[in-house]
C-alpha cells in the first residue's frame, strides 16, 4: 500500500498513482463509514456517541480532503460536522436537567 502512495517523477506514473490513490481513500472511506453506521446503529439511545460519531466522521472526510483536494469531500465533511454540532446542541440541553 505504501508503494501506491508514493509518486513518482513522470507524469503518466503521475496519473497512475493519483488514480490508485483515489481508489485507496474511497475504499478507506467506505469502510470507516460502514463502521460509523454500525456504531450508530448499535449506539442509537446513546446521544454522547452519536454526535461523537458524527464529528468522527467529519474528521476523517477532512482528512481525505487534505490529500485529495475534491470539493465534494469538502462539502461531505461540512455538512456532516454540522450535523454533528445539531447533535451535540440537542445533547447538552440533557445534561443540565
């Protein structure tokens, strides 16, 4: 996996590994988001663990958009962060009572 991740000098290996490397975070991807929806589902009546899990989410699409540059990972990211601070809002209401 290492050997993919690195780029070399010419531009059509250039091509190749941006291509291979986009492939390795989508497969990432998908598998920390599969994760996040089995914790979430397991965790549903837990409101700490949701938003904990939608901001962890958030991190790692933000991750994934320091080294891919994709404004649709951007965008990802921003609106499930977002999300993560309505439930963080709704949660701390609970707390005070």
């Amino acid at each position: 996996m290492m050997n993919v991740l690195d780029i070399e000098l010419n531009q059509k290996s250039l091509v190749a590994n941006e291509n291979k490397k986009n492939a390795i975070f989508g497969y990432l991807g998908v598998s920390i988001s599969l994760f996040s929806i089995a914790i979430l589902i397991m965790f549903s009546d837990k409101p700490a663990i949701v938003a904990s899990i939608w901001f962890f989410e958030s991190t790692i699409l933000y991750f994934f958009y320091s080294r891919i540059k994709d404004i649709k990972i951007y965008l990802g990211a921003l609106i499930l962060f977002i999300i993560g601070v309505f439930r963080y809002s709704t949660f701390i209401g609970q707390l005070s009572e």
